[in-house]
C-alpha cells in the first residue's frame, strides 16, 4: 500500500455551463490501503457523462460503488447509486 496523507479524490467538471468540483472521499470506501481505484467507466445513461464503477479493495473482500451522472441541478457531477460487496473466494 502507498503511504497516504490528507488524500482526497476530487471529481471536477463542467455541467450545464457551470465548472463544478465534488470531493468524492466519505462517499466511496477507502479500502485496506486507504484510496479506492476506478474498476470501471463508460455511459450507461447515454447522457453524454460517465459513470463510474470504483473497487474498494480490502484483504477479504472487495467493495463496489455505482456512481452515476447525476441529471439534475444539484451541483453534484456523480450520486452513489448502488454498492455490493464480494467476498474472498478463498
């Protein structure tokens, strides 16, 4: 594991013309080595913005987060839509 010190992941982007930025630490799981990694991005909602599938891994499972693009005038760029949790296959 890195050794980290005040991390933060930072999510910045532009939406409906405005420059946005949302801190994405406290919403994803920080996993055994303290930052979780992108497993997956693409568009699932065809809005022209990615969503994002991040891993949280730990010695003895992995941890999922879905975060979607969020439609609305929320000042958020991605929501947590779905979390799942798969077990050591040991």
């Amino acid at each position: 594991c890195p050794t980290l010190k005040n991390y933060q992941l930072v999510l910045s982007g532009k939406k409906n013309g405005k420059t946005l930025e949302q801190k994405l630490t406290g919403i994803i799981p920080a996993g055994d080595c303290g930052m979780p990694e992108v497993y997956w991005f693409g568009d699932l909602t065809g809005d022209g913005f990615p969503e994002l599938i991040f891993v949280s891994v730990y010695e003895e499972k992995n941890t999922f987060t879905l975060m979607v693009s969020e439609g609305t005038d929320s000042g958020m760029l991605l929501r947590p839509e779905a979390e799942w949790t798969i077990g050591s296959c040991k």
